[in-house]
C-alpha cells in the first residue's frame, strides 16, 4: 500500500512539475538576460539571444517625436560589457507569458536603474523561440518612460 501512495504522489508531482516546466523555463532565460547585465557579461548577453535577433526600443527624440530605435545584438551586449558590474540595474515583473510549443510571447512591466540611480521605466515584449539549446529571445521590443512608473506594475 506504501509503494502505490508513494507512486501516486511521484506521479502527481512529475505531471504538475511538468506542466509548470515551460514557463519557468521561459522566466529563466529572460532571467539569465537580466543578470548578465548586471554582471556586466557582454559574452552571456550575447548568448541569450537567437541569431538575427532584433532589439527595439519605442521612445521619444530630443524633439518629442515617437521613434523606433534599433539596436543590434552584438552593439547592445558590448555596450553592457563596458560598464561596471551592477551598473545595469533593470528590475522585472512577470505579466503574462503565453507559450505554443517553440514560441513564447512575454509581458514584463519594468524600471531601470543606472549606477544605482533610478534611470527610466516602461515595459519590455518578448518574443522568444525555443532552440536546440534552450529559449532564446528573438525579438525584444520597448517602451522607456520617466513618468507614469505605477508601483503596482513595476518591479520594485
């Protein structure tokens, strides 16, 4: 009787770890991006994203005109290479993650701090792809503000 309750609770346990699995497996690779940055590792920025991987970032100019800027993988993760370590301070929440099969899509209300001083906020929309060696981003786009950073949505 022992063997079958335990062999129940292993097979409870597997199937919820399981379905739990992706997810978490998503969280972590935007996660690995997070604390390269803040270790100052251009080579494992780099390695977080998927080949022709795009960065976007929606903004205003000087001017006050919404623009698209993009930046290239290779310039981004050297730029963070550059700077101190824990210069690069940006603090996440998790909205929603949606996943169908090797494609996930990311919600993650944010605000980012430079030299320990608080920088800007917005949100980031992840699109990430799923490889031989694990989830990659394939597309990080967005938003940077220095007003409207709701507490209730951001990172604290």
């Amino acid at each position: 009787m022992r063997r079958i309750i335990l062999s129940f609770v292993l097979i409870i346990m597997g199937t919820s770890l399981y379905a739990q699995a992706p997810e978490e497996a998503v969280k972590a690779a935007i996660n690995q991006l997070f604390t390269a940055m803040n270790n100052s590792d251009s080579v494992a920025v780099a390695a977080c994203f998927a080949p022709g991987a795009i960065l976007q970032s929606v903004m205003e100019d000087k001017a006050g005109k919404q623009t698209i800027h993009t930046t290239p993988v290779n310039e981004f993760s050297s730029f963070i290479g550059r700077l101190p370590a824990q210069a690069a301070d940006e603090r996440i929440v998790f909205g929603s993650v949606l996943i169908d099969g090797r494609l996930a899509a990311v919600w993650t209300p944010y605000r980012f701090f430079f030299k320990g001083q608080f920088s800007h906020c917005g949100v980031d929309s992840f699109q990430l792809v799923k490889l031989p060696d694990g989830w990659k981003i394939q597309y990080l786009i967005d938003t940077r503000r220095k007003d409207n950073c709701e507490e209730s949505a951001m990172a604290k």
